[in-house]
C-alpha cells in the first residue's frame, strides 16, 4: 500500500520554506506521494454546511495556496515523490486550460503526477467561479473526455455539448501514458458509476472505512457489468488525522484517536486492498506550525510502517 502526505497548503503558517521542509522531508522519510486540496474562498455567511464534521467551514480555509502552482513549486525542490491533487474541483477550470497546466507539470516533474478530479459542493464556490451546479454531472462526464481527448490525440478535435475544440494540435502531451491517473471523489449513484467509467479509481474522504469497502465493491460491480475489468480500479483513501493522549471509546471517526487506534485505521485500510492511504495532519488541534507537521509526519510515518 502506498503512503501519501498532505502538503501544509493551507492556513497562516503555509509558505515557500514549510513547503520545501515537508516535501523533502517526506521524500527522505520514504513517502510516495504529496497531496493538495482546492478551496476558492472562506464564505462569511455559507449558503451550504460544510459536508464533513460538524458542517462548519474550519477557518484555515481563509488562506489556501492554489493546488497547481503549489505542486509546480514542490516539483521543483524532489525529484522522487510523487505529487497529487485530492481534490480539483471540476467545475472550476476549462478543461482546455487545464489539460495543458496538468501536462506541464507530469512533464517538469518527469511524469510525476497524480490527479484527483471532484465535482464541488460549495454554492458560495459556484457563483464565485461562474458555474451552474444543476448540470454539473453531465458537465463533468465531458470534460472527462476532453482531458483524455487532449492527452492522447494528435491532432485533437472535439464537439459535444458544452466544450468544443477545433482540430488543433495541443502539447506538450503527459510524460505518463495513456495520461496520468486519474481519481475520483464521488458518493452519490451518478458520481460512483462515472468513477467506473473514467478513472482509474475512486478517492472518498469522511466515509467510515466499513462503508467505503461496501462502496467499492458497488463501483467494481458498475465496471464489471460496463465490460472493464474492476480489478484496474484503484481505492485512495484520505484520513484526516485527530490524534488524542487517551483512546477515544464509543463511537470514532476513522484516523482518530491515540497513536494505537491511527495504526490499527492505517492496518484496516491496508487489510481490505487499499492501494494508498493519504494521511492530512493540517486539521489536528495543536499543529499549527511547520515543526509540528514535520513533527506528526514522522510520528504517522512510524505507525504506518508498524501497520
């Protein structure tokens, strides 16, 4: 099972040095990937709760490195380490644009990315990107085909419903063929069925790991029935990591706890065919610099290698 840390992209202690020590730390520790999120904004008065915890916007989301440049920056200071995204939001890019950012960084970084795609949420983060959220899955479903379209065509033509590329020659094209992997955040039955059918497997976050294995067998079964070989789907989970100095008895969220419980999650995700686990530590009470950071990845790094 692959390991994957969360970059500190977010709050008033991210910057250009917590970046770089957390990347090459990571990396030495042994790491496979580091990760990104995308946030828009910090809605004052939110017109939707928040769909994890308690439904209220945590207030690091004030200040948030955008993904793309932020995975260029780090790129450029490893060499090894994989470096992904969980999530974009869809409905904030051109998929145009957007294929071309995402192939100049599998090209820099020597074909080192890993793209998590999610529909968004927010309606504060619709109207501020000037998008609809009523046809958001059929937007996506084609914006899906355009980046593959981009990616392993040349020339490339497209005309569908929404997007439309005249015959053009676009580049540079990824380093990884056919296309850097592809994941997908979705819960809802449209989502899941378009994880079967474009990705290369599917990335929840806030999913109680007994329904996530539930979950999954339904998309490899959607595969199957398609003619894909469900086998090819790849399960990325996400822990946002809660430590505590005593067990948490009773009812607990996955990745929370004492180190002992955060390793037996690790273990579980592990046991039922996870084939990566991203450990996010940006949201635990008491990391609030870079030293701790470096100080819970090495902690996570440990348990992780005693699961």
């Amino acid at each position: 099972m692959r390991l994957g840390f969360a970059l500190p992209q977010i709050g008033p202690h991210t910057g250009s040095e917590a970046l770089i020590t957390v990347a090459k730390g990571a990396e030495e520790l042994g790491f496979d990937t580091l990760w990104v999120l995308d946030r828009l904004l910090w809605p004052v008065d939110p017109q939707a709760p928040y769909p994890v915890g308690d439904g209220s916007l945590p207030e690091l989301y004030k200040i948030v490195l955008d993904p793309l440049e932020t995975l260029t920056f780090v790129g450029a200071h490893t060499s090894r380490i994989d470096l992904g995204t969980s999530v974009l939001n869809i409905p904030f890019y051109n998929p145009v644009m957007l294929a071309r950012r995402l192939s100049t960084i599998d090209v820099l970084s020597g074909g080192r990315l890993r793209l998590g795609l999610g529909n968004g949420w927010s309606p504060d983060e619709f109207d501020a990107a000037g998008s609809a959220m009523k046809d958001r899955g059929k937007r996506a479903d084609e914006f899906l085909e355009v980046l593959k379209a981009i990616w392993t065509t040349d020339p490339v033509e497209f005309k569908g419903e929404y997007y439309s590329i005249s015959k053009s020659f676009i580049g540079p094209k990824p380093v990884q063929k056919p296309h850097p992997p592809i994941f997908m955040a979705a819960y809802v039955p449209a989502a899941l069925r378009r994880v079967s059918r474009y990705s290369d497997g599917w990335m929840p976050v806030g999913i109680p790991l007994g329904g996530v294995a539930q979950m999954f067998e339904g998309i490899k079964e959607v595969a199957r029935e398609s003619g894909r070989d469900p086998e090819t789907l790849d399960l990325v989970v996400r822990g946002l990591l809660e430590f505590s100095e005593t067990p948490i008895n009773g009812e607990r969220a996955d990745f929370t706890g004492t180190p002992e419980q955060i390793k037996g999650d690790i273990s579980a995700a592990r046991e039922m065919g996870t084939s990566e686990v991203i450990l996010d530590v940006q949201f635990s009470p008491g990391v609030d610099s870079v030293e701790q950071v470096v100080a819970r990845m090495e902690q996570v790094w440990e348990l992780a290698q005693e699961s």
